[in-house]
C-alpha cells in the first residue's frame, strides 16, 4: 500500500503453529534484513505487511529471499 510518509515502512507477523519461538524469530530477522538490503528496489514510499504461514530453515532461505525479492520488484512496477 503506498505511504504518504517520506520512507517504506515494513512488518512481519509469523504464524504460532511455525516451529518455536526460536524458528518464527529466525524467520522475521531474515524477512527484516532482505528488505533492509534492498529497499531501494521500491522508488515510492509503501507500508508492507508481510504474513508469512510456512516455515523456512537455512537450507530454503535463498529460494524465499529470491521469492521475496520478486514481490519487491512487482510493487515497483504497480
């Protein structure tokens, strides 16, 4: 959703039934720091929510981060 503030903003929420407490921060640390890393992918300023209701370890981290990167990319281009 696009932001009348001048930057992005950005939240995570992780479904309880994923793993322990442990595995759900894993997985908002990662989401945090992709976005982190390539907010300039985005021109205009958005506020992004992401709800994420499957796990992911390290083996399938790249995979999500590429999954991710391509909603970044869409959200540009809308």
């Amino acid at each position: 959703m696009r932001s009348g503030r001048p930057h992005s903003r950005f939240a995570v929420s992780v479904n309880r039934k994923i793993g322990g407490a442990v595995q759900r921060n894993y997985i908002k640390r990662k989401m945090k720091e992709w976005f982190r890393l390539n907010k300039s992918l985005i021109e205009q300023p958005h506020d992004l929510w992401i709800s994420v209701k499957k796990p992911f370890g390290r083996e399938h981290a790249a995979r999500v981060e590429r999954l991710f990167l391509d909603a970044l990319v869409r959200i540009r281009y809308r």
